[in-house]
C-alpha cells in the first residue's frame, strides 16, 4: 500500500509506517530505556536498545488490580523504564486509562497506585452521575449502542468514576511512560475470519486496523466518513466510553436488563407513567425468560397495559398469544420480536413519518437501551473507510456506512496483533495473564494464528492441563520471532498449592472489591515480578545479544 492521507485534514492514513507521533515518543523513550539498563548493570548501544512490550490480557477488576500490581512492581524492582510499549484488552484497559489520566504516572506510580486503590475500594458513582451520563451520550451522538448504556451504568460503577478525559488529551502527557495501546476488535471482521482483519488499535495519536495498515486521526475516530473525507464531526471518544467498549466481554444481557430495571424504578416520579410500566414490565418479563422461570403474570400484567395500544398492535401484526409455544412456554424468538416491537412502537421508530413520540425522553433513553439489549448491539461508530478504495482491506470493510467493535477477548484475551505490527519491531513480550480458566490459552491461540498469518511468533507449548502453572515461561522464536515471557496471575509459586482458593475469590464477574482483596491481589502480582526479576533480566540481556548478532550479520 502506498501512503495516503486526506487531501483536506490529513485525517485517514492508509499504510503499515507506524505514526510521526508514534515515532517521535519511541525515539525519546529509547533514551530512557537505554540509561535504564545501564543502571541495571546492562550495556548496549542505542541501535541495540530492545523493544520491550507489556501485555495485560482481560479478565475485568481481577486484570486491571494484577496489571497495576505487576506494573508497580516493576518500577519498584526498577524494570519499568525498560518498557516500550503497555497495551491491554478489556481489564487491563481499565488500568491502563487509570494510569495515562496521570502525566508523566510512571515517574510518580507509588502515589498514582494509592488514589486508584482507594478509587476502587471507597469510591462511588450516583444513580444521578449515571443517568446524566446516559442521556449525554443517547443526546450527542447518532450511534447509541450497548456500549454506551455499559460504560455508563455497569463500568462506571466497577470502576467507581465516570471518566470524561478524552483520549487525545494524552498526548504529551506520557512522554516518560511507555507508549500505550488500546485494543479492540471489529465485531464483523471477526465473524469473517478468513478475508477481513479484526485487530482494531487505539491509541491517544490514531485508531485503526492493526493488519490491514488503515488508519484515522483519533480525534476524528466516530465521524462520519466518506471516501476518506470527513464530512460530520462527531464527539471525540471519552475514556468512560472507551473503557466499556474494551471490557465488554464480561456483559451479560440478563445482568444489564436487571440494571436498567433497577434505573427504571428512580424514575418513578416521571411524567408518562404507562410508558415506565411498559418498560418496566417489559424488563422484568424478559429476564424472567432468560431465567427459564414462570413469566405468566408478566405477561398478563403486559397485555393489561397494551389493552389502549390494539390499534398498534394490530398494525405490527402482533399478539401475546404468539408469544406462547404448543406447551404453554414463552417462546425466546418472540418474545424478543415482541419487546423490540413494543419498544420501537413507544419510541415513535414504527410510527409513520411526523408520528409523535408517546415516550418522554428520559423513557426513550432506556427503551432505546432495551433496544440495544435484545439486538446486542455494542460499539456502533461510522466507517471512516467508508467508500474508500483501499488495497488489502475487505470490500466488506469498505462499503459499511458504520462499524461495530467489541472487547477483544472475545476472540483473543491478550493484544498480541497490536505490538506484532512489523514497524514495531518487538524484541519481547512480557505477557501478563490475568484470565480466568487455562491460563496458556491466549499464547496458544496466538502462537496458531500467527502461523497462519506467517507473521514471526515462537511455537508455543503448553504444560499439561492436570499441571499446577509456574510463574514464569519463557518461549523463544527463530531470528525475527520476539521472545515471549508468559506469566500467569495464580500460579504454583506465589499461591503455593491454594489457586482454585484464589481464583474463586477474584472471579471475572465481579463488580467490586474490598481494600483488603485489593491489597492482597497487588501483592500476588506482584510477587510474580519480583520472585523473577533475574530472570527478566537475563531474558533482556539474550534478546540484546540477538540484536548485536543480527548487527553484525548486516555488517
């Protein structure tokens, strides 16, 4: 591909070079890693300085207090400063916005860790922070999805403070940290997996396909695009947002309609009571459903509240009696045609052109919330491809007026693709896992497809399932392959014996802990740094001893 940008605003780049920005921060970043590890003890020139990058995988509040306990133990064991590249999927994204709202945090981690701790165990969001949130979002953008009703009444409340730095504001802001990188995924290109590419970056310069070589200024990342012309602004992405777009694999529909539920009933005291009973009923008539519990008085009491409604009922060609199967369950299939029918129906969405909206806003935002439940539509933004012609990216990509994006743990629990762009040349990666379930899964999976794709990664292989993990493996590649350190959070060394304790007690579901499960999940991330600090060291000291041979093999 040939480097292309918009002749108007320079705002879309079509090219695998990494970014001017991008370039610049790893020049001086280079620096500090160079004086770094002569202060470790280890020499080298500035052309051999390796490029190192962290990895924080998924796994909700348990990923973002790991990759924050991990991180401060590095700089503790004075290691941090070696890195050149943070990036992080779903919780560990949580982290990482956590981290980059500091300037400069890496020079001032121990008071920066302390003000994220007492955040997570003593902080608060009120139902009206929430609700004002919600309306903001469903008010200033055309694309409201599932995104923004999560990061505004589930991730909001995990992480217990509604974020609305945006992320362009991080530029300059890091220059002594390293480069940090935001992933998600293209919801369609994943389910496409042979043509399309689905790793999507996002860091506070450009967003893009990490792959393909397509990218967007990330302040311009959700206007409207068309034939790589910006032609309606949208609002710049705020890290809330960001934030529930990247740890989204932990949704559940029934948990999100049990939040709008409970939403719904602070709004007693609106204007448009029937509406909020529809809804209301609605709610609770579909978790009971998903429960596989007798919902029949739910559906009696629906029918009682649509009574006034037959002329629209009919008009959609409805019926609850539709809604039951030959054995006298509620059918799944219909009841979600129905919900989304009832709702589009008080919004004014099947309503003729200039039909009135029966629904005052505040009930418009959440059933257009219950809307996006049923449909499970998250991350929804317009295509700045759209239109465009562009060698390597599936016409599928092209010809869409809009996007869908999701966690990336949906099909990869640890942003590998991210920092295997070739320009980025990574020497080694420091995967810290923090996953539920087996905790090779990410670097098997990742070893496979970048077979696949040809794209240089050692072979990996696994210890045996029924094997207590240890706390450091080390997976070393041919001559262009990164050395990958993989880490897992419990492992036989810092629980000694007790992981299945550990793992039930920080599962990925949970919605918040106590400052004594933060303390100690800090420290058992951290152990995992210090108990192998040497080990570390001698894995820098190999992969700069690769450069220098590769150097002299140019000579």
């Amino acid at each position: 591909m040939t480097g292309i940008r918009s002749s108007e605003s320079c705002e879309v780049r079509i090219g695998h070079s990494l970014s001017e920005s991008e370039r610049q921060h790893l020049a001086t970043r280079r620096e500090t890693v160079l004086q770094c590890l002569k202060q470790l003890g280890i020499s080298c020139s500035e052309d051999e300085v390796p490029n190192i990058a962290v990895l924080g995988s998924g796994g909700g509040l348990r990923a973002m207090v790991g990759l924050l306990g991990s991180l401060s133990q590095l700089e503790e064991e004075g290691l941090l400063d070696c890195i050149m590249y943070l990036s992080g999927v779903s919780g560990s994204t949580w982290c990482m916005a956590s981290l980059y709202k500091e300037a400069d945090w890496s020079t001032k981690l121990v008071t920066v860790k302390d003000n994220i701790v007492r955040r997570l165990a003593d902080g608060s969001v009120s139902w009206i922070e929430m609700h004002t949130k919600l309306a903001k979002y469903f008010s200033e953008k055309d694309n409201f999805s599932l995104t923004d009703v999560w990061a505004a009444l589930t991730v909001s409340n995990m992480v217990k403070e509604i974020d609305e730095h945006k992320l362009t504001e991080q530029r300059g802001n890091y220059t002594n940290d390293p480069y940090p990188i935001y992933t998600v995924i293209d919801k369609w290109c994943k389910c496409d997996r042979v043509n399309a590419d689905p790793w999507f970056e996002i860091t506070p310069d450009e967003s893009g396909y990490s792959l393909s070589g397509a990218f967007v200024d990330s302040s311009c990342w959700g206007s409207l695009f068309e034939n790589g012309k910006k032609i309606k602004d949208q609002p710049e992405i705020d890290m809330l947002y960001l934030q529930g777009l990247c740890g989204s694999a932990i949704a559940d529909m029934e948990a999100i309609l049990k939040e709008i539920s409970k939403k719904l009933q602070c709004l007693k005291g609106i204007n448009g009571q029937k509406g909020l009973q529809v809804l209301l009923t609605l709610v609770k008539l579909n978790i009971s459903v998903l429960r596989e519990e007798d919902a029949k008085d739910h559906l009696k009491s629906l029918e009682d509240l649509l009574k006034d409604k037959c002329e629209e009922i009919e008009r959609m060609n409805l019926c609850l009696e539709k809604l039951l199967t030959p054995e006298g369950m509620i059918s799944k299939t219909e009841l979600k045609k129905h919900t989304m029918h009832v709702c589009s129906s008080l919004t004014g969405n099947d309503q003729p052109p200039g039909a009135h909206n029966s629904l005052p806003k505040d009930l418009c935002i959440f059933a257009k919330s219950i809307l996006n439940v049923l449909g499970w539509i998250w991350g929804t933004t317009y295509n700045y491809l759209y239109r465009m012609k562009v060698e390597g990216v599936d016409p599928s990509v092209l010809d869409s007026k809009t996007r869908d994006h999701e966690d990336a743990g949906l099909l990869l629990n640890s942003p590998y693709f991210s920092v295997l762009r070739k320009e980025r040349d990574i020497d080694l990666i420091i995967s810290l896992d923090f996953s539920a379930g087996n905790p090779f899964e990410t670097v098997v999976h990742a070893s496979k497809k970048c077979k696949e794709l040809q794209i240089p990664f050692p072979e990996v292989v696994a210890p045996a399932e029924d094997t207590e993990p240890q706390d450091f493996y080390v997976f070393r590649g041919y001559s262009k392959a990164p050395t990958v350190i993989h880490i897992p959070l419990f492992n036989a060394v810092n629980c000694k014996g007790e992981i299945e304790k550990w793992e039930k007690s920080y599962q990925t579901v949970q919605m918040s802990y106590s400052h004594e499960m933060i303390t100690d999940l800090l420290g058992k991330a951290g152990l995992n740094i210090k108990n192998n600090k040497e080990k570390l060291l001698k894995e820098i000291e190999n992969v700069i001893k690769k450069k220098k041979i590769s150097k002299l093999g140019k000579i």
